[in-house]
C-alpha cells in the first residue's frame, strides 16, 4: 500500500509532466486535502487550489451546487458531490478536481443520511465523472484523514487511466 505522500508526490509528477493542474472541494475534510496536497514542495506546478464548503450556502454561491440538489439529495449526496467537484473544477479552470461531503459525525445532521457517510467525486475537464459512497465509524480525526487518503488514491488512479489512454492514443 502507498502512503499518503507517496501518492501526493506521484500524482504531482504525472501532473508536471502533463502539464496539467488540479483542483478540490472540501466538506466534511475541512482542507485536509488541500493541507495534504501542499506539504510536498513544487506543488504550484500543478495545484491551483480548493474551496471549503461547509454550508451550503458556500456549496450554492461558489461551487454552483443548485438549491434544488440541496433541498431534494441533501448536502451529503452523490448529486451534490459531482456538483462541488464540477463546480471547482470550472472554478479554478483545472484538468481535475476532487470533491468531498460526508457527515464525520459523531452527531447525525437530523437526515435519514448515517453518520459516517461520504461521497468522494472525481471529475475531469472532458466530463468524466466518478463517485465513490463510503461510510466510516470511526471518530472524526480518523475519518477525515480516511477519506482524505482515500481522495488522493482516487485522483491517483483516475489519472493513471487517463495517462494510459494518452499514451495508448498517441501512439496509434
């Protein structure tokens, strides 16, 4: 298994090498992320920023996460999970972006939604969209840093593919 700073350094040297750039919005990890992403250095090659929306005020009027997806799926939904991840990644016009909303807990937000609960999206500038449902019991430091390690290993693995499928392209 690769470590979190494994995966942060080889995510940023496809990015570099790529010329490509990323982005995130951050719920329920509160800019762990973002705080992960910017502890290795030259991370201003490929990293423009990120967005914490805690409220959903701040989902709507930034991340453009619409009043109806908010009102009908909740604010920890996989709709409104593809729409912070969209919203960023036009946002900060990136090739990536990563999203996460999720209820850490230990208290319930009064929804039918379970604590512990998170969707992780990651979306890409050709319209790729991917979404991950987890829920983690635990308590909320380890949850965040879970699905936090799980974020990175999804952009990680999404932009293998997508260097893959370059590759594959270029040399047909």
């Amino acid at each position: 298994m690769q470590t979190e700073n494994s995966i942060i350094n080889t995510i940023g040297e496809i990015l570099k090498q790529n010329k490509q750039t990323i982005a995130v919005a951050e719920s329920c990890t509160g800019g762990n992320i973002a705080h992960r992403i910017t502890e290795i250095a030259g991370v201003s090659s490929f990293f423009k920023g990120g967005v914490v929306a805690y409220c959903n005020e701040i989902k709507n009027r930034v991340l453009n996460v619409s009043n109806q997806t908010l009102q009908q799926y909740g604010a920890v939904s996989e709709q409104t999970a593809k729409q912070m991840a969209q919203g960023v990644l036009k946002l900060y016009d990136t090739d990536y972006a990563i999203s996460t909303t999720g209820l850490a807990g230990p208290d319930s937000d009064g929804t039918n939604t379970e604590v512990g609960t998170v969707f992780i999206c990651f979306a890409d500038k050709k319209g790729t969209t991917i979404i991950k449902r987890c829920c983690f019991k635990t308590n909320r430091t380890d949850f965040i840093n879970k699905v936090s390690y799980l974020a990175l290993s999804l952009v990680l693995q999404n932009i293998i593919i997508t260097r893959k499928n370059l590759l594959i392209s270029e040399n047909n």
